[in-house]
C-alpha cells in the first residue's frame, strides 16, 4: 500500500467552523485506496424514528435474528460473493464513485470525498442497552437491584494478572453505588505472605471490592478450599455488614477465575426475579456430552454457581461436615452441589436451577462454531484463557476478553452475540464477534446446529463438522472497537485468509443507536428469553423491572412493591 493511501484509524477529517468532523455529520472518515477493500454498513433499532422514513431502501421489518432473511447484507457484497472464492480476488469497487452510498442519517446528500456513509442501513430489531455497564447511563436500574458477592479460589499472581478484567463486572446498579462484594482465597495450598501483599496492593490501586485473604481450609486440596468459600464468603460480608456499613448481601456468586460475566446488569435482572429468602441454587451445566455423563447435573463452577442467602446462611455452617461425607467427590463445584442437595435433603439431580445463559464452555481449541452458533444469551464465558481461542490468530487471551468487554459495553449484554443471516444464508452476522461469508448458503437444519471448530468434547446439542476456511467460507473477526459519536460505534472486522487480502479484506458495522427510544418495543418479554425459558416460566416474576415511567424516568415502586421490598429485606436478615 502507498504510504499516504491509507488514513490512520484514529485520525477525523474536520469540515470549517460548526460543521464538525465526518463523524459528527453522521458519517465516518474515508480511508482512502483501502475502502475500495472494504465494506461499511450501518444497524440501527427498529424503533429508530428514521425507520419510518419513506425513503429508506429496507422498512421497518420484524427482521428476526437466527432467522434466513431473504434481503441482502449489502448489495455490493451480493454481486462480489462469486468472487470471494476465486482466487485471487478483487477489490470491491475501482473507486468511491462506483456505488451510490446510503442516505446520510442527517441528511440525503452524498458525504464529501474525505468521508464514507454506510453503503446500506438495516433496522433490526435490538435490546436496549444495559444500565450497568456503565452505571453513568441515564438507563433505569431495577426498583430493586439485588446486593451480590463474589467469591472465587485463585493464586496472587493470577490476581495480579486478572483483576483489570474482573473490574468489567465488578460494577454497581448506579454511578457511586456499592460495588459488589468480593472474596479471593489462596488456591495454592501454601500461604504466601508476599503474594497476598502484592495483590492486594493491587486491588486497592484499582480501587477494586475485592480482597484476597487465607482460606479457612488452608492446606487442604483445592477442592476443599473451593468449598471453604460457602463458609469464608458469608463470613466476610457480615464483617463487612456490621463493620464497614456494607448492604446486606442477598446472593453469593462463586466462580473460577477465568469466568468473566458479560453484564452484570442482567445478572441483577435474572436474580430480581428470585426471593434471596428462599433456598435457590442457580447455575449450569457442561455442554460437553462426556463431562455431563461423568460428573452430572451438578452446578459447573466454571459457569458460575448463583446461591441465595437463605441457602448459604444453612450450608456455611455444614460445611466441615460436607467435606466429611463427600471427601472424595471430584471438583469443587461438586462438592457445593452435593453440599447444597444434603442441606436441603434433595435429590442431586434436582437441586440446580438451570440458568442456560451461564455457559461453562467445556470445549478446547478454535471457540469460534460456539461463539457463532446464535445460541444467547452469553452471561458467562469460562475457559477464556488456556483452553478456548475466542479469535483463530495470535492475539493474546487478556486482548481478546478486553475487545469482548468492549464489544458488550457497546451493543449491552442483550445484544451480544444474536446472530442475524442475510442473503438467504450466504452472510451471517454475530454482534460483538464475526461476519461470515459461506459459499454455499445455511439451511434451516442449519440453524439449530452448532458448527464443531474445537478439538474433541462433543456436544450434547446438535452439532454439525468445521467448513473450511478459505474454500466454503470467510470469516471475518472483531480487530477493534471503536466510538464515533453518542450513540454511534464502529466494529471492524477484517479476515486473516490470504486469498481475501486482494479483495475485500475488511467488513465493518456501525452501530447506530442515537435515535433510539428509551423503551423498545417487544422490551416486556426480555425476561423469559434472558432465562431461556419462553414466557410463563416461574422465574418470571422479575420483569417488571422492565417497564418504565413516562418520557424514560424511572417507573416509581408502587406501594405494594415497596411493602414487598421492605417485607424481603427482613426476611433474609
């Protein structure tokens, strides 16, 4: 490429006085001879106001996601899909002149030559962004946002090097609110006087909730300690509680320190449907057919294990006695599972709620079939670092988790990974990850089907073999996320295959939300697909925290609510 061809990513063309950049126009800034191999389309929501307008090429359709739509994702990506899989490839365009772009979202005029609009715009129909992500957000939170703790078995180091990411969820419901609580035991079986020092050091520079202390059952197995945070967990939040001020904590969240949360919002959202008065143990389990079958239908830790305080307050002080009776049980998931059934004198088998979007991701290798397949929400992703490669490059674990959280506080754990097919399954869309191209367009079969691109670990859900790269398909990933204006964000995505280099390398979204309403419509029945059980599941008693006042304000509890909440705090104190 010439030097100069090519305009750096970080650079805005200005206009004169008042006119502000491209960007402020509504457009994005042209990268001179590279954007003849690249495509850039704009997604906006389907309650957009600019939906209604008579000049738009696509109206406001129902346009369902994991579903074939027949429109094109773009037409000059349409006429070029011969040609993706010839090689070599061709450019998409000889100039900027050569397509009619998209009409400018303020007005219908052709940008100047130092800047692109999107060739083509598609009204979708999209979540509202979540409250918590950025507690700034003018979102309502829940009337009631639950208090929650996490607590997790980890060495110092791994502390050191994990904590920036914990902090994306370590969140609270409101700008200057309490973050959650959070409790970290030594996994290492030795205390390290120093170690712990270090970390915590850095957690107090990060202004982090967390603190990292020994386990109550210091040189016993890792398991034992796994299970020692029932008991260290509880106790460090009443400290907190009667010493600090801390809120009551009303549920315990245990988990590997490779789980990352995804929104911690729609983890308020999920629990304000649940009495933490109540014995419930939320959680998930192995999508791996052969670890299902081994260990069963216990809570897998690695997806996230959801105990209420009513349940906690009766194991904490059973668990020297569970680590008696269930000496040789495997893992320390197992072992709080089994603890919790014995407690509650229930079955194994029925004592975990299942929670589908937590994902425990027992998978090796190549994440992208899983990460691709449609199957959101993703509420937890575990395994990110050792076992999966969420990008099939070389892109460090702590990048590509960093480039997740900044995809997720972009487009809100709702929209995260929906996957939406266009040009009757020759493109599809992942939100927040990929853009495919298939030679040979997907199917209905398809659809229900995960496509198998790890190593070994067979699904128990339907599964269907790894096209190849380069010769049935192109994928293009996530390089980068980036904020154009309120409102508005770029994701690019560019393919690492050879044989697209000479052709279109790079396929970019700008995800527009600036027009959006404060409430969506379809927002009502959010809660029973969050769960993953359709409407009328008995979990859905949460959803009001959905419903908004007039003109976006918080809706103002009722007085039955408010008697309800007050009646709740007494319970689990």
């Amino acid at each position: 490429m010439e030097e100069g061809s090519r305009r750096r990513r970080s650079e805005q063309v200005t206009f004169g006085p008042g006119e502000g950049s491209c960007e402020e126009q509504g457009w994005i800034t042209s990268e001179g001879a590279n954007d003849t191999h690249r495509l850039v389309v704009s997604v906006k929501p389907s309650s957009s106001p600019s939906a209604r307008r008579p000049t738009i090429a696509e109206p406001a359709l129902a346009n369902p996601d994991n579903a074939l739509l027949p429109q094109p994702f773009d037409a000059r990506l349409t006429e070029h899909l011969p040609l993706l899989f010839e090689y070599p490839s061709m450019p998409m365009q000889a100039s900027l002149e050569s397509y009619s772009p998209a009409p400018s979202p303020s007005a219908a005029v052709t940008p100047p030559s130092d800047c692109l609009a999107p060739s083509s715009t598609h009204y979708l129909p999209l979540h509202p962004p979540s409250s918590s992500i950025s507690p700034s957000s003018p979102d309502a939170p829940p009337a009631h946002a639950p208090n929650l703790f996490f607590s997790m078995c980890t060495g110092p180091q791994r502390v050191i090097d994990y904590s920036p990411i914990w902090s994306h969820f370590l969140q609270p419901p409101v700008a200057g609110g309490q973050k959650p609580g959070c409790l970290i035991t030594d996994a290492m079986g030795v205390w390290d006087e120093d170690g712990k020092k270090r970390a915590n050091d850095e957690l107090k520079k990060m202004g982090s909730s967390c603190s990292m202390r020994e386990s109550s059952r210091s040189g016993q197995r890792y398991e034992m300690r796994v299970l020692g945070l029932v008991k260290d967990a509880w106790l460090e939040s009443e400290r907190r509680r009667w010493q600090e001020g801390g809120d009551i904590v009303e549920w315990f969240i245990f988990g590997d320190d490779d789980t990352w949360w995804s929104d911690i919002s729609l983890v308020r959202s999920l629990l304000s449907g649940y009495n933490p008065a109540e014995d419930w143990l939320l959680g998930s389990f192995s999508e791996a057919t052969q670890n299902l079958a081994d260990n069963g239908r216990i809570s897998y830790g690695g997806a996230g294990i959801i105990v209420s305080r009513a349940l906690v307050r009766k194991m904490q002080p059973m668990v020297d006695r569970c680590a008696e009776k269930f000496a040789n049980v495997f893992g320390g998931d197992g072992l709080i599972s089994n603890c919790a059934a014995w407690t509650l004198q229930t079955p194994l088998d029925h004592v975990v709620s299942e929670v589908p979007a937590l994902k425990q991701m027992d998978v090796q290798g190549d994440a992208s079939g899983y990460l691709s397949s449609g199957a959101t929400p993703f509420l937890t992703l575990h395994h990110w670092v050792g076992w999966l490669d969420l990008f099939p490059d070389s892109r460090s674990p702590l990048d590509a988790i960093s480039l997740f959280a900044q995809a997720v506080t972009a487009v809100g754990g709702r929209n995260f990974l929906r996957r939406w097919i266009f040009d009757g399954g020759r493109v599809a869309w992942s939100v927040g990850y990929s853009v495919s191209v298939y030679r040979d367009p997907m199917t209905e079969r398809m659809l229900g089907e995960v496509e198998h691109t790890w190593s070994g670990f067979a699904p128990h859900r339907p599964s269907r073999p790894a096209l190849i790269e380069g010769t049935q398909k192109h994928t293009y990933y996530l390089t980068s996320v980036e904020p154009l204006s309120p409102g508005r964000t770029l994701f690019r995505h560019t393919c690492p295959h050879a044989e697209v280099q000479g052709g279109l390398r790079e396929i970019d979204i700008v995800w527009d939300v600036s027009e959006e309403k404060e409430k969506t419509e379809g927002e009502e029945g959010w809660f029973g697909w969050f769960l993953g059980k359709g409407k009328g599941h008995k979990g859905a008693r949460g959803d009001r925290h959905l419903r908004r006042g007039k003109g976006g304000d918080k809706a103002r509890p009722s007085p039955r609510e408010e008697g309800e909440q007050k009646r709740r705090e007494k319970e689990i104190r």
